[in-house]
C-alpha cells in the first residue's frame, strides 16, 4: 500500500525545484496591468496554469485527480486535459504523455512550460528577463476579449439608453409657412433609333402652401414633333399635430385635396376631391411587448437582439431563467437570444414575427374618407359623386376588425357596396387575413414566417360569378407558396414552390406552378426555374392547351472578389448568364450574358448581349451609370438585328436653401422628403442669433438620431438630405469634430421637426469653453492649509454621473478646462471624506458656465475640511 502511494504522487515529491520564483508584469489591451507569479528553470519561465486561464476567461474545471485541470479550447470539440498525478495529457482529443521536465506542481497553482501554452492553447509568451516582463500572443480570438467586445457594446446600449431617456429640447418645432419654395426632381431622357427621335422630359414638384405639403407632377413628350404633356397627382395636405404623434389615437391627423385615391379592399379608384383620415403620416412602429424567457446554465450572460442589434441584457439567476419583453414592431421582427454559459459555450436562439401594418394597437380606432368626382384620365372627370368610407378597430394587439363602403358608378350597378374584415396573429408568428366583400368576392390569407427563413403563405379567394371584378369568369382560386431555406457544403440555398389552381363557372380549372431552386458553389451562385401552366387569360376555359407553357430557367452569376491580388480594373466584376428552354416546344428560347462593374468609383459600367433562338434575333447593348454630386447620367446604346438606339439621360434634384439663398441640386429624388440646413458660428456678440461677420465653422460635427445624407458645402453650411418629413429628429453636436477644441455649444443635444417638401434653417451658435480652479483647504491647529490627493466629482445638471474626475495638487488647488455652459456640481468624493473621518463646508459647490464668446472663468472656489461632527 505504502508502494502504491508513493507511485501515485511520484511526480509531486520527486520534481526539480526551480531556481527562482518572480512577479512579471503583464501588459494585454484585454486584461491591463497585473502581476503574474512565474517559476524560472534557467532562463525559461513557467507560468501558472489555472491563473493565467482564470485571467483570460477560459473555461476550466478539476480533473479527477484534483490537481490537473481540463476543458475545452478554442471550440467546445477541442478538448484538452493537464494532469500532472497521472502525467497525461490531451490536446484536441488526443493522448499524450505530460513531459516531466515540462511542469512544476507549487502549492497554489500548476506551473506549464511556454511551450504547451502555444500547443494547447495557441497562446505565445515571451519573458523579458531583464526587465521582468511578460508578453503574449494568441493565435485565436480570447475569451476576455469577446467578453470585453460584450461589455463595451452594453456600456454604449446603456449610454444610448441613458441619452434617449435624458430630454433633448426641441427647439425647432413644426413651423408653417404661408408660402416656401421647396424641391424639384427632374428625369430628362432623349432617345435616338431607326423608327425617329424622341424626349422625354418628367417633373415632380413640391414646396409649402398655407401650411400644408403641395406636390405634382408633369410628364411630357416630343415624339418626331409631336408633343403630348399631362399634369398628374396634384395633391394638397395639410397634416395636423397628432398626424405627427403616432403613439396617440388622434382625432384627425390629415386634410387632402385635389387627385387622391381610395383607400377601397379591392379596386382603388382616382378621385378630385377630400380626404380625411386620423391614421398618422408617421408610421408607428411599436405594437406590443412579447415577452422572452427561459431557462438556461444558472449565472450565464443573456442577450436580446433585434434584427441582429443588441436591445436589452442580463443574467440567468441561480436557477438559470432569464426574462425579456421585447418590443413588437411593424414589418418583420427577428428575435435572437445569445446566451454565454459559464463555461464559454455561446447558445443562439430565433424566431420570428411579422406584424403588418394593417393592425391596430388594442383600443386604437382608425378612419379613411374620400369623396370626389372619379378621375378617367388627366382631363377626364366623371359627373357622379363618388365616395369612400373605412374604420378600423384593434381588440387586442393581435386582432384587428375593419368595415367599410364604397359608393358609385365607378364601383359598379349597385348604389353602396360594403366591405369586412379582420387581421389575426395566432401564436405570435401566424397571420390570417380575411377580407368579405359581399357581393365581389371573399378572400382569406394566412401566413407564417419562421426564424430560420422559412416561409409559407395560402390564399383563397371565392368569387361571385355576376362581380365586375370577376375579369377571368372564374368562380375561385387558391395558390400556396412555400419557400424552404438550407445549406449545402455549408453554403446558403433555397428551394420556393408556387401552386395555383383557378376554377371557372365551366367546371373546369386550370393548374400553374412552379418551381425555383438557388445555391451557391463558392463564389457561383446557380438558380434553376421552371414554370408551367396557363400563361395570361384563359379565352375559352374548355380548350386550355391554347395557352398552356413550360419554360425552363437556368442562370449563373459570378462576382470577382476586391482582395489585393487582383487588378483593379476588375475588382468585383459581375457576371451572369442565363439560358431559357421551352419544354413545350422542347427546344432553347433565348440565351443572354451580363458584365456589370464599377468604375471611377462612382460609376458603373454594363455589357449585355441578348439571343432569342426562337425568333433568331440578337441584340447588343452597352451602358454607362454615373453618379454626380448633382445628377446622375445614365447613358446606353443598343443593336440589334432590326435596328439600334441611343439613350441618354438625366436625372436629380433641385432643392432651394433658405440659409444661402441658393439652389442646392442632388442626384436624388427629394419630393415627399425634408431638408436641413446647418450653422455652425461662433456667436460673438452673445445675442443667440448669426449676424453678419460672424464666423462661420466648416466641420461636420453632428449626428442624426436616423440616417441621412450629411455634406459640407464650400461655404462652410452642413446640408442634410433624404429627411422623412414631419419626423422628429435628434441632433447631437460632437465636440471632438469642431477644429477648436475650446469651443463648445449651448446645447449639446437638441431636436427639431424635419419640414416637408423644404429645407429648413438651423444655427448653432459656438462659445469658448469655461475654466475653472480653487483650493480645497483642511483645518490643522487652529489653521488652514491646502489638502493634495483628494479626488474632486464635477457633475453637470441634469446627469449622475460625473462628466470629470479633478484631482487636487500638493498646496490644495485645482482647476479644470473645456467645461460646456451649463449649470454644474462640485463635491468630494465621498468614500475619501469617510476615509479621512472629514467634512465639507460646504457639502458642493454649485455654479454656472456662462455662454460667452471670449469664456467663462471661475476662480476662488473653495472647499473646507473640518473634523467629522464639527459644523
């Protein structure tokens, strides 16, 4: 027995002792400054297992022996395993023996050798004897530094959380204007061939009438000298202030008049008349709260995301649940829970949900109203009023009733038409749809959307064989779509199949389907299609074989990747060919071959040829996209077997800037959207307001809440584009960008309202920042004198935390630049003044920086010690 247990703990009792045992400072972005314990055999350092694993966050546990330790790194597969009782040892799975002149045992830690670090766990250590220093290098992504990644994401969720919940003034409200100039966009196009020449001239308009968005547009044509122009959706609305409050159920929200449309179920017809409704021009975004929780490995770290953003965060309790409510937005909401176990392995979860925005939040009514003469054409009116009527109920978040009518000629022989139906989400992720026009038709849709891609989607649709909408005379029709997403050799594919069956009064029906399959062959993406069935209307339903197809689709495309190594000239080039087979006539219909690339940067070039083999007609096409600050050029020239044509165009914007007086183009459109024109200055004479010979500071030192497009012009003004109107916005001034790093803004943060169809004027006036110094003085014997040390918390009104850390000097005195204007608090640190068994006369100091153009600056602030209990 005695044998046995020496045999067992022989490496312990007969291992070489090291020559020395040192600190080495360690030095890594992810762990800091520390200390590390490190044995020394000559000149070769042994490290300590378990403390440096514990430093950098990778998973361990007790071998069986109670000495070693194992776990796995870098995946949960790669197991591994240090047992010096045993003198085993495991590297991704596999045995080996553990060398003996490679380990020391010490009484509080396992000592390894460099080189297993860099074996087992791809971790380099380089010791620099002379200066007693410790580098590292790892070949994989660490544990502390994902967890670090974690943590400085949360840190900004919650700074951001922290912002929205913090008021950001809104100084610029809606302001309506009797008259504004506003934004044109533009699209001319020439074209030149064999049958004769032609332009094309559209314009679409819009500015601010009496307070309200006026918008419409023109199309004209020069064809050989013929001219034909037309005037279409000339539209006034002026939205109220709950238009603009989604999250409220308002009475009236919008006033429309001149060319609308109806808001009808089924066919929608074009009035001249009014409109009213109480649904929002802002869509509202939020719906409910789905509540997430479950329960994992207690203590792990859970988040939430939202459409792949971290929203929310915290921590299994000692159970292991966990619990979220997640906001339920409109559209389609991807819902993903990461959970970090303990033990370093990373749990994902998902699903999802679609809301349409056809739902109501619970209790919310909604209301549509049109009445107007019908609109045939652009100088066609009917003389029969025509109107329409809709409401909308939510009973719950996940129910929503509507009814309606539809009144006129336009509709059809009977005077009133009603119309019902509902929206349902059944189980969070399945959508009914149910729409009853008695008399036309009923209709129902249900749908599901699941996390991984999947989707399914069924309509059926019964027809009242006698309706004006039964344009096919058929008395039903159902089709079903169902898209299934997987992976082959770990690359994405697909495979949709569509469904559709029509039946007609004959008693007879009509079948089309098809079939679409697309995946991915390296840097090859392959699709194949095929169609089949009726193709257009079914003119005599008894003789279906008139129409009936088969076409089959096979395409390629293939995009150079940008890598280094490649020229530059083709540098994501874009590829693609197709080739379509009519199995009906079992032969090829057309092949056609596709070149797309950038160039210049801002340009993109294309080489098309195109081969009906059916027809024996080719045609040749070449094209050149060029994008302007001010316009786009879009340029094409095309040959073919009967003739060839040129294609020039122009396309932008046109938008007039009230802070320059100016006309500012772009290359996009800007009707329906909102502008904004700021102004940094430096307020000279303190008054608020930029006046003439004040300097104007070109720096683009804002951010924007939402995306937009951001320019500064050669005149120093930052001009914000591509705006929602009637959208609040938050506007954040960053410091860091101006170029004087002593100026600073009154206001950090503000809002305003995006204006619709204009740009509208914003200054920010800039003052040099506030200094500030004083003493903070302690009473010895009857006396004073100056307290060095002592850690100073300034906290600006309105926060918690403090915005600086000030540190006093040997003789008590202190002093702090680069303060913004506000109102401020300065105080001691509390755990100092505990420490030191002290008070403050006073408790804080209280002051305001002053917005002035020359600074601000304090001086004499003073802070008294006094023994603790002596006021």
């Amino acid at each position: 027995m005695l044998l046995f247990f020496a045999a067992c703990f022989q490496p312990v009792f007969a291992q070489q002792e090291p020559d020395g045992e040192v600190m080495l400072n360690f030095n890594y972005p992810a762990v800091g400054n520390v200390y590390l314990n490190g044995v020394f055999f000559g000149d070769v350092a042994f490290l300590p297992l378990g403390e440096v694993l514990s430093m950098l966050h990778i998973s361990t546990e007790r071998t069986e022996s109670g000495k070693g330790l194992k776990g796995a790194y870098p995946t949960k597969n790669d197991n591994w395993s240090v047992d010096p009782v045993t003198n085993k040892l495991i590297i991704k799975g596999k045995s080996e023996a553990l060398e003996a002149d490679k380990y020391y045992l010490g009484e509080l830690d396992l000592f390894l050798h460099p080189d297993y670090f860099k074996k087992i766990f791809g971790i380099t250590f380089t010791v620099n004897i002379y200066a007693l220093s410790l580098s590292m290098k790892s070949d994989f992504t660490l544990p502390i530094e994902e967890r670090q990644k974690r943590e400085n994401i949360r840190r900004q969720l919650q700074q951001r959380n922290n912002l929205d919940t913090l008021s950001a003034p809104l100084i610029y409200n809606r302001e309506r204007k009797a008259l504004s100039l506003g934004v044109l966009d533009y699209n001319v196009n020439y074209t030149t061939s064999d049958v004769g020449n032609n332009l094309g001239l559209f314009l679409n308009a819009g500015m601010e009438l009496l307070g309200g968005d006026l918008q419409g547009s023109f199309n004209g044509n020069l064809n050989n000298g013929n001219l034909l122009n037309s005037f279409s959706g000339l539209r006034w609305r002026y939205v109220l202030p709950g238009g603009m409050t989604p999250e409220r159920n308002v009475g009236m929200a919008s006033i429309s008049a001149g060319q609308i449309s109806t808001t009808s179920f089924s066919n929608a017809a074009n009035l001249v008349g009014v409109s009213v409704t109480n649904n929002p021009v802002i869509p509202r975004l939020e719906l409910d709260v789905f509540i997430i929780d479950g329960t994992t490995v207690p203590d792990s770290e859970v988040e939430l995301l939202i459409g792949g953003q971290l929203v929310d965060f915290t921590r299994a309790d000692e159970v292991g649940y966990y619990r979220f409510n997640a906001p339920v937005t409109y559209g389609t909401v991807r819902l993903s829970t990461r959970i970090y176990t303990p033990q370093g392995e990373v749990i994902i979860q998902d699903r999802q949900i679609q809301v349409p925005f056809s739902f109501l939040p619970k209790g919310f009514v909604g209301y549509n109203i049109q009445a107007g003469l019908p609109q045939f054409t652009f100088d066609s009116l009917g003389t029969g009023m025509t109107s329409h009527a809709d409401i909308s109920y939510g009973i719950t978040n996940a129910l929503t009733v509507r009814a309606g009518a539809d009144q006129g000629a336009i509709f059809g022989e009977r005077a009133i038409y009603p119309v019902f139906g509902l929206s349902a989400r059944l189980f969070q992720q399945y959508l009914l749809n149910v729409d009853a026009l008695p008399d036309r038709y009923y209709r129902a849709n249900a749908s599901v959307f699941y996390s991984d891609n999947t989707t399914i989607n069924a309509q059926f649709t019964e027809y009242n064989q006698n309706s004006a909408l039964n344009f096919r005379g058929q008395t039903r029709d159902g089709n079903l779509n169902v898209f299934y997403p997987f992976k082959i050799l770990g690359k994405f594919s697909g495979f949709r199949v569509t469904g559709e069956r029509i039946w007609f009064n004959t008693g007879l029906g009509v079948n089309n389907y098809q079939f679409d399959f697309n995946t991915q062959i390296n840097r090859v993406v392959v699709r194949f299609n095929y169609r089949g069935g009726a193709r257009g209307l079914i003119n005599d339903p008894e003789n279906t074989s008139q129409n009936q197809f088969g076409l089959f689709t096979s395409s390629l495309t293939y995009t150079l990747p940008r890598s280094p190594g490649i020229p530059v000239y083709v540098r994501g080039l874009f590829l693609r060919g197709q080739f379509r087979y009519s199995t009906l006539l079992k032969q090829g219909e057309s092949v056609s071959f596709l070149l797309s690339q950038t160039l210049f940067k801002n340009g993109r070039f294309t080489l098309g040829y195109d081969r009906e083999l059916l027809r024996d007609l080719s045609r040749f096409q070449v094209g050149f996209l060029y994008d302007f600050n001010s316009l786009r050029s879009s340029t094409q020239y095309t040959k073919g077997t009967n003739g060839h044509a040129f294609q020039q165009g122009f396309s932008g914007s046109l938008a007039y800037d009230p802070a320059g007086g100016m006309i500012i183009p772009s290359n996009r459109d800007q009707v329906t959207r909102s502008g904004a024109a700021v102004r940094l200055f430096v307020d000279s004479n303190e008054n608020g307001l930029f006046d003439e010979g004040e300097e104007i500071v070109p720096a683009k030192a804002i951010r924007l809440d939402r995306s937009a497009n951001i320019l500064i012009g050669t005149d120093g003004i930052l001009r914000i584009t591509q705006l929602q109107s009637y959208w609040k916005y938050r506007l954040d001034i960053d410091i860091t960008a101006l170029p004087n790093p002593n100026l600073a803004p009154k206001l950090k943060s503000f809002s305003f309202v995006a204006e619709p169809n204009r740009f509208r004027q914003i200054d920010i006036p800039l003052y040099q920042t506030g200094i500030i110094d004083g003493f903070v003085l302690v009473e010895k014997n009857g006396q004073t004198q100056g307290q060095g040390g002592l850690r100073l918390e300034l906290i600006r009104e309105g926060e918690s935390e403090p915005v600086e850390i000030i540190r006093t000097f040997t003789d008590g005195s202190f002093y702090s630049y680069g303060l913004l204007p506000g109102k401020y608090k300065l105080r001691i640190d509390s755990k100092q003044l505990e420490f030191m068994q002290v008070n403050s006369i006073p408790g804080q100091l209280e002051f305001e920086i002053k917005a002035l153009a020359d600074g601000d600056y304090l001086e004499g602030l003073t802070l008294v010690l006094s023994p603790a209990g002596k006021q």
